[in-house]
C-alpha cells in the first residue's frame, strides 16, 4: 500500500492527458477533399494566416488537407471547385488560423497564387507554370520550375532551384538564394546576401546588407549592395556594380562596366568596350580591349592602380599620382611602371603630381588613371598573375 500515492499521481495525468486529447478531438479535426482536374489548371490559396506547403505529383488530382474548427459552421476554410480552379480559404472573421498547416498535393503542370498573411510558403517537386506568391512572415521555398516565379516576403529567406523562366523574388528581411535561371532575373532584399547561379538574361540585384554572388550573365547586369562584397562571372553585356562597403570581382563583360565601391578593392577581369570605376579605399586591377570611342577612367584615393592591356591595342593613357605630405620625400616613393613608351613623364612640384601619357599604336580612346600616394602599373594584357579575390 506504500505505492499508492504513486499510483493516484499517474492516474490523475493520465486522466488530465486523455481529457486533452478528447478536447483537442472535439474543437478540431482534420479534413481531405479531393479534385479531379487537367493538367494547366490553377490553384488559389488565400489564408488569414498559417503556413501553405504544396507538392508535385504525377496525378491529375488536388488533394487539400487542412485542419479546421467546427465550432461554427460561418468559421473556418472553404475549398471549392470551379472548372479546372481550385479555391482555398480562410474565412475573414476566422481567428483559429494561427498555427495551421496546409497541405496540398497538385499536378505538376499547374498555375499557382499563393497569400498568406503570418507562414511559410513551401512547393517540393517540380513544377511547370506561373507560381506566384506573398507571405508577410515567412520562408519561402521552391523546387526546379519551368515558367515564370514571383515570390514576396516580408520576413524570411526565399530559396529557389533552377528556374526556366522569369524570376522575380523580394524579401524586406532575409537571404535570396537560387539555382539556374533560364530568363531574366529580378531579386532584392533589405537586409540578406544573394547568390544565385548562371542567368542567360538580364539581371538586376539589390540588396541594403549583404554579398552578392553570381555566375556568368546572358545580358546586361545591374548589383547594388550596401554593405557587402559582389563576385559576378562573366557577363555578356554592359555591367553597372555598385557597393557601400566591400570589394567588387568580375570576370568579364562585353560592353561598358561601371563599378563604384566606397571601401573595398575593383578587380574586373576580361572587360572588352570601356570601363569607369572608382574605390574611396582601395586598389584596383583592370584588364580592358578597348572597343569603340569611349572613354575609360579608374580611380582610387587610397590603392595601386594596376591596368592591363593588349600589346596591338589602340589607346590613350593619362595617368596621374597625386601626391599628399611632404613633397620632397613622396616624388621619390611613389612611381608609374609602364611595359609602354612614354610621350612625357612629369614630376610637377606645383601641382604635387607625377604625370605620363602614352600613346598606343597611334592613340585612340582616352584612358584616365588616378592614384593618391600608391603607384600605378601599365602592362600588357596576358604577362600577369591575376589576384586572388582573397587578396
């Protein structure tokens, strides 16, 4: 009879356990309905709030599982069917939806718009079709997709696989990361890195804290970030990069390239038109094929200048170093290097300059170089060790 106190404890939390349990029962219960449809139809989820989490199958069916209250019948979800639309929703006066979940499985080849005001958006599987989609508290996850996406989230990373098709992703709080996008490419986050894959079109990328990471680009390419690094492969177009506070990495570009950084080095690669970059902090390495009459500028206020060439070019160059603190010492520390003759090579006290020009093969577009207490380099294209990003 020792146990006995034993024994009435257990019995009461097993008591408690199973009220619970039938309480639970009794206030809400899980439902699945089930759609025959074709394939190219279109699915449309509009929650008060919860996560929606769809996937891919081989079946021309929609089966929708949810959990809904049925304390009142003018409370809850509606499901319905209209020709090849499947409908899902919450009601507005609904306030149960919290911590629901919605599961939906749906034919590959199928149209999606997706809302939810508070959850996660989730599509496992391939699809093929226009995916559309908001959440304003919440990841956003997808799989390969062959047609058009365009996700929106206003606090959460959005994380997709290669696209055949448009992208166009925004988050206000969190990471952009995606595979292959056969089409254009539209991302932008307030506050996350992106890094995403080769893009046989355009694409622009903006983010207000954090790196930028892509592969080679189709067309033409426009990054902004205002704290971070940017590394672009190579880009078939023009290029226009632009930074607050990091370094700026690019492996090629057909056309002009504009590169800006406020404290971090420039090192375009491969760059064949004309090139106008600028660090407040920085050095800077260029490898141009002059292409066409525009001018080419690079300027640093603090690094070396390093510009390389092709041998049978046809180009202009000016370079200056401007020269701050004592005069007499600095004219002797800092220099211009060039595997190219010279026109004129000044060392100007009045100015607190060291000057060069050069003409190339006759001259041709204007290539302007500017250092402050750094030196400057001109050589012919293919007799360097390019740098290491990490450098």
């Amino acid at each position: 009879m020792k146990n006995k106190p034993g024994i009435i404890i257990i019995s009461l939390v097993f008591s408690f356990m199973l009220t619970q349990l039938l309480f639970g029962a009794e206030n809400g219960k899980s439902e699945t309905k089930s759609f025959s449809v074709k394939k190219g139809g279109l699915l449309k989820v509009n929650l008060q709030g919860g996560d929606i989490h769809l996937t891919a199958w081989d079946k021309a069916e929609v089966v929708v599982s949810t959990r809904e209250s049925d304390e009142d019948e003018d409370e809850g979800i509606t499901v319905k069917q209209s020709g090849n639309t499947i409908t899902v929703r919450t009601d507005e006066e609904s306030d149960w939806y919290n911590n629901m979940r919605l599961d939906i499985s749906l034919p590959k080849e199928f149209d999606v718009e997706l809302y939810t005001s508070q959850g996660n958006i989730t599509i496992d599987g391939a699809m093929t079709g226009k995916l559309t989609g908001s959440t304003s508290g919440g990841d956003v996850r997808l799989g390969d997709v062959t047609g058009t996406v365009e996700m929106t989230t206003s606090g959460g990373d959005i994380r997709a696989g290669n696209i055949k098709g448009d992208l166009t992703v925004k988050t206000s709080g969190g990471d952009i990361a995606a595979g292959s996008v056969d089409g254009t490419a539209d991302v932008n986050t307030s506050g996350g890195n992106i890094r995403i894959k080769d893009v046989t079109k355009t694409l622009w990328a903006r983010t207000a804290g954090g790196d930028v990471e892509a592969g080679d680009i189709g067309g033409d390419l426009t990054v902004s970030t205002a704290g971070g690094n940017i590394t672009v492969g190579k880009v078939a177009t023009a290029a226009s990069l632009s930074t607050a506070g990091g370094d700026i990495d690019l492996d090629g570009a057909n056309g002009h390239v504009k590169a800006k950084t406020a404290g971090g080095n420039l090192q375009l690669y491969g760059i064949t038109g004309s090139v106008d970059g600028k660090t407040s902090g920085g050095d800077v390495e260029v490898e141009l094929t002059p292409k066409g009459t525009d001018p080419s500028r690079l300027q640093t206020a603090g690094g070396t200048v390093s510009f390389y060439i092709p041998e049978n070019a046809k180009a202009t160059i000016a370079a200056t170093i401007r020269l701050q603190g004592g005069w007499r010492h600095a004219k002797n520390d800092y220099h211009i290097h060039s595997a190219f003759k010279a026109d004129e090579y000044v060392t100007d006290p009045d100015e607190h300059e060291i000057r060069a020009t050069y003409s190339l093969n006759g001259g041709g577009p204007r290539i302007t170089l500017e250092t402050v207490n750094a030196d400057i380099e001109i050589g012919k294209l293919g007799s360097h060790i390019r740098k290491s990003s990490d450098e």
